[in-house]
C-alpha cells in the first residue's frame, strides 16, 4: 500500500484501546519520560490490570453454580 492510497481514520472514530494508546504515548513523550522507564511502568500497568481482570473471573466462577 502506497502513502497515497492509506485511509485516514478520525482517532474519534478508532477504537476505544487505540484512543488510549494514543492518550498515553502522547502523556509519555510530553513529559520526556524515557524509553526504559516508560516500558517498566507499563509492565506495571499490565499486569495490574491482567491480575484486576483474574481476580473478576474468579469471582464470576466462585458464585457460578454448575449443573452437569
């Protein structure tokens, strides 16, 4: 695909994960934070949010009520 042949998409009308990437690159670089820390306090974020999501399946599975 060519420069000229790209389609331009509104960031309004990206999804909502691609608007907070946007979001959160554009906080980092206006705030000069460097490459390194930046990708270590992401590993951080992740993996908050990767063990807040566990934590909801779990609790799904806990109160769920199998019938085999």
């Amino acid at each position: 695909m060519t420069k000229n042949n790209r389609q331009q998409i509104k960031l309004s009308d990206a999804p909502k994960s691609i608007q907070l990437a946007v979001d959160l690159i554009q906080l980092l670089e206006e705030n000069k934070i460097e490459t390194q820390t930046a990708i270590e306090a992401l590993e951080i974020v992740l993996n908050d949010f990767k063990k807040k999501r566990l934590s909801k399946i779990t609790a799904i599975f806990k109160t769920a009520t199998f019938r085999w």
